[in-house]
C-alpha cells in the first residue's frame, strides 16, 4: 500500500474515532427529563424524522440545525424511559446542548 493511501486511512479513523468519542461523551437522556433531541441519519429529510418520531409517541417541538436533527417532547409514560426510533442514532439530553442543535433565532426568522 502506498504511503499516502495508508495516511489517509489511518486520518480518516482517527476522524472517525474522534466523533465517535465526542458523541459517546455527550450527556445522555434520564428517565423523566424532556426535551431532548433526536439525531437521525443525515441523509433523513425532515419530513422522515418527523413520521418516525411521531410514530414513537415523541411530541416534536422544534427542528435543529440540521432536517434530521429535531427537539421532540418523550411520551409521558408512568416510570417507564422511552425508547427512540430505531432509525434514530442518538436521543441527546438538552441540558447545556440547546444551542449546539437548535436552530438559531435569526436562521428561525424569530
């Protein structure tokens, strides 16, 4: 294998290891807090993300930065955590995140 074929695979594990670390890290969601934000595939179009979230009981308040990031109430269900859609990659707690996936106000047109 080349030199520049083997830096560039081993750059783009480190890249992938990388997000994948910073994902793991983000605070995760407890049982009983809302909102919280949905991560679905990027290739999701909003339309998608919204059937399958609503789909699951979650309530959709807002979308994020990206269609197929949305901030969604979790189903109120007596002691039981909700689960994501399975097409969902994450369900991020907002505390501290809000501003990271929420749309800014002036992108919102507020």
């Amino acid at each position: 294998m080349h030199s520049l074929a083997r830096d560039g695979l081993v750059l783009a594990a480190a890249c992938v290891l990388v997000t994948a670390s910073a994902f793991v890290a983000l605070p995760r969601r407890a049982a009983g807090e809302a909102p919280l934000a949905l991560i679905f595939p990027p290739w999701f179009d909003g339309a998608a993300a919204i059937e399958r979230s609503a789909s699951a009981g979650y309530r959709v308040l807002r979308t994020g930065r990206l269609e197929s990031i949305l901030i969604v109430a979790a189903p109120a269900a007596a002691g039981e955590t909700p689960v994501p859609p399975a097409e969902a990659w994450f369900a991020l707690s907002l505390d501290g995140l809000a501003g990271c996936l929420d749309r800014s106000r002036d992108a919102a047109g507020a």
